[in-house]
C-alpha cells in the first residue's frame, strides 16, 4: 500500500467515524412531533419525555427539523412566585449577660402562664430592655401573628450600623423558654464598595410565636427591626406515581425514580383508609460512595450508599366530616431509587403510595426550517456529548423566562423505535465505533512501519555512497 492509498483509507475512517458518532433521529427511544414556528420558541416538557430521558441533566434531548439537524435549545427558569404581604415585627434587643437574658425570657414567660389564653405582651423598642451601654446578645423578635406560616425573616441593620459578616442562627419558641433551631446562615452589610451589599434574608417555614436572633461571634450586629415577608402562591406542581416493589424485608419497600424526572417533593400516602404508620426514606446515590472506582478496596460486605432523609409520619384519617392526610416533604438531592423502611413494624402488606412532585422543565428552541420539527429523548449512548445551545441571557435579555415566546406544542408521537431494535442500533453503531478505530489503528501502524522502512532503506543508501 502506497501513501497516497493510506492516506485516502485514513481520511475515509476519520469520515465514517464522525458520521457514526454524529446523533441522528433513528438514535432516541422515544420521538414526537413538535408545532413550532421558524424562530425562538418555549417548549414545555411532559411527563412521558421526562421519563424517557436517559440522563437526569437532559443532555440526550434533541429537536430535529424536517433537514435531520439538531436545533440549538436551552432550558429555561421558571418564573419567579410573587412574594407575599410584608410585615415590620416588633424586635426587642436582649442582654448579652447570660442571667440577665434568660431573666428577661423568663419574665415574658410568667407573664403569659398567668394570663393564660388572654396573655397580651407588648415587645417593643420604645423601652429598650438593654441598659444603655449595655451590650447587646440577641434580639427577640414577636411572630405571633404569623404562627404556622411560611416566609421569609429579613433582618434589618440600623442606620448607623457598622459593616457587619457573621453567621446567625434564628431560634424558635412556642413559651419562650424551650428554644428549637429554625434557620442559620451568614449576616452581611457591606459598604466598601460604595453602594451597601447587605444579606439579611433567611427562609422558614411553620413560624413559632417567638423567634431570637442569636450569634456565635463576639461582636453583634446592629439591628434596626425586622420584617416578615410571607411566602406566595405555590404554583400546583404535576404529580407523577411512583412503582413501589417489596424490599428485601417484610417492612421494606424499593421505589424506582425516573432519572430525568425533576423531582422536588414527595407525598407518601397511606394504602388505606384511618391508617397511620411512621416510616424512615432513604435516597440512593451511587456517588456518595469513597472512592467509588476502588470497589475492590471495600470490605466484602461494603454498606449500600443509603442516605437518610428523614422520619415521616403517613396517615390518611377522618375527621370533622373530611379526610385528613399528611403533607408532602422537599428531597433536595436527585437520585434514582429510594428506600422506605417502617418503623414500630405498624404496617400491612400493602406498600404506601408514592407520589413524586415534579417541577415542569420549560426548553428555549430556535427553531430552523423545513418541517417538520421532531423532539427526541432517551439516546443509547451511555455518555451523550451536549447538542446544540443558546445562550438564554443574550437572546432575552428582557425576558429571562422566555413568558413572551410563542409556545410550541406537542403533538401526536410518531412510531417511536422499540426498546429492543433501540438497544440493537446502540449496540451496532458501538460496535461500528470499534471497527472504525480498530481500522485507523492498524492504518496507523501501517504507516508507522512503512516509515520506518524508508528511513532504513535511506540511512543503507548514505552508508553505500
């Protein structure tokens, strides 16, 4: 074989690699069609295009048009919920002597247990509990109007306040002498810049009557007041129902969670009418696992990566005329099975339902001609490369949501390709990736070798003259 033949081969394998590794519209498990115009447009993902995604990011997600070309997309955010009513708080600043402080605490307190239901204490700034001079160690701020409600706390610093960064932690009491932890986070006011940077802002959910605003550095900060914005509208999130399989025990069950489903709260739901039962879930993630390449280095029987993420209680009972079942709790971390364990052994041999929360995905397309327009999902490529992506910020700098875009619909889903031929096409075009590159191997050696051979045949030359 000459060069030139080499080269021509070398090029024809590079070609016909690139061709085989290029993602085409035969190469998603699931497909259907899109109405869309030529230009940008916003597009809502359903539920059955979550679950045939392959990759909890999206990145096996494609819309082709009628040419067979990938179109540039890009997730959208969500729109922001609208804060609810503000309200100043009446913020009382404590001794920082620690008998002093729990003196006061305690007052309040006797002043409520011999009011009883009637108790009225008046917090209030006007006659400040600190002596002048006297320095500060905690705030106490009255929430009683707010019980059991949702929000925010937003500190606010005096006037005249130093620049201040510390870490606070917001501390809850339904008699003021019992204290639970509420909230913690970092308190800054800022002004070197020129302009003043404060974060002041901490969320909380089920409000006690008193909250204290305490702090582990020595110095305090200078606080003002305090207000409480309450949470909006929640927007009614789609609810998607989990498969629920027995686990290894009796009191034991295996959930199976779609990796593309953004799952933001679960509801565990009792099977049956006036039930109730305590059980403990746990997530699994197979990258809390260290190392998790190493598996060789484990003791034989290595601990399955299992996270807790709390106690629940699930009931569903009647009362006063109507059935009353227990709320849904936020899972912060993605995974792909959970495990729920009973606890007490206060179970049946029905499984609790299981129903996942999930937060709509809304996508940025700039749809190209000619029609028809294709969204496909579920690529066999264990590692899919990203498709083609825009840049939200720049082509909607006024619109950050995409709320003006027209909306592109989904329509009927053509003849999607079969799970089996789906897998058999994955597993051809991998083994047609191999043959490629075991071919520019071989031409590699091939030409390397040949080289060698010139360079020989030139040095025997130089010695002959």
């Amino acid at each position: 074989m000459n060069v030139p033949r080499l080269a021509i081969l070398l090029a024809l394998i590079v070609c016909l690699n690139a061709q085989a590794g290029a993602p085409r519209l035969d190469d998603f498990a699931y497909r259907v069609n899109v109405a869309a115009q030529p230009g940008l447009n916003a597009l809502e993902l359903n539920e059955a295009i979550l679950r045939a995604a392959r990759t909890a990011n999206l990145l096996d997600l494609r819309v082709f048009n009628g040419a067979g070309e990938a179109l540039p997309m890009a997730p959208l955010r969500l729109p922001d919920v609208a804060p609810g009513p503000a309200s100043e708080l009446r913020t009382v600043p404590l001794p920082a002597q620690t008998k002093a402080r729990d003196k006061v605490l305690s007052d309040f307190a006797l002043r409520i247990e011999r009011l009883g239901a009637g108790a009225v204490i008046e917090l209030t700034t006007a006659d400040p509990v600190s002596a002048p001079g006297e320095a500060v160690g905690g705030y106490l701020l009255d929430l009683r109007l707010h019980e059991n409600m949702d929000g925010e706390i937003r500190l606010q610093f005096a006037r005249d306040a130093d620049d201040y960064s510390g870490r606070i932690d917001l501390l809850g009491s339904d008699d003021l002498v019992a204290w639970r932890p509420l909230a913690s986070g970092s308190l800054v006011r800022n002004r070197q810049l020129g302009d003043t940077i404060e974060r002041n802002s901490f969320p909380v959910g089920k409000l006690p009557p008193f909250v204290r605003v305490a702090w582990r550095d020595a110095r305090a900060p200078q606080l003002g007041g305090a207000v409480f914005v309450a949470r909006g509208a929640q927007p009614i999130w789609p609810r998607a129902v989990l498969a629920v399989t027995r686990g290894d025990s009796a009191e034991s069950w295996l959930v199976a969670v779609p990796v593309g489903l953004p799952v933001a709260r679960l509801h565990l739901r009792a099977p049956g009418d006036n039930v109730s039962m305590r059980v403990r879930v746990f997530r699994y993630d197979m990258r809390e696992v260290d190392p998790p390449a190493q598996v060789h280095l484990h003791p034989r029987r290595a601990p399955q990566p299992w996270i807790d993420v709390g106690t629940h209680e699930v009931f569903r009972v009647y009362r006063d005329g109507k059935w009353v079942e227990n709320s849904p709790f936020p899972l912060a971390h993605g995974t792909t099975r959970l495990r729920i364990d009973s606890v007490g052994g206060n179970v049946g041999d029905a499984p609790p339902i299981v129903e996942a929360e999930w937060q709509p995905q809304r996508y940025l397309v700039a749809v190209r001609a000619p029609a028809p327009y294709v969204l496909a999902v579920g690529s066999a490529e264990s590692d899919p490369q990203p498709g083609p992506t825009l840049d939200p910020r720049s082509v909607l700098p006024d619109d950050a949501a995409g709320l003006r875009l027209p909306v592109a619909r989904l329509e009927a889903a053509p003849a999607a390709a079969q799970p089996a031929e789906h897998a058999l096409r994955g597993a051809h075009d991998a083994w047609l990736r191999y043959v490629l590159w075991g071919m520019l191997l071989l031409a590699v050696v091939a030409l390397s070798l040949m080289a060698w051979r010139i360079a020989e045949q030139l040095r025997a030359q130089g010695r002959a003259d």
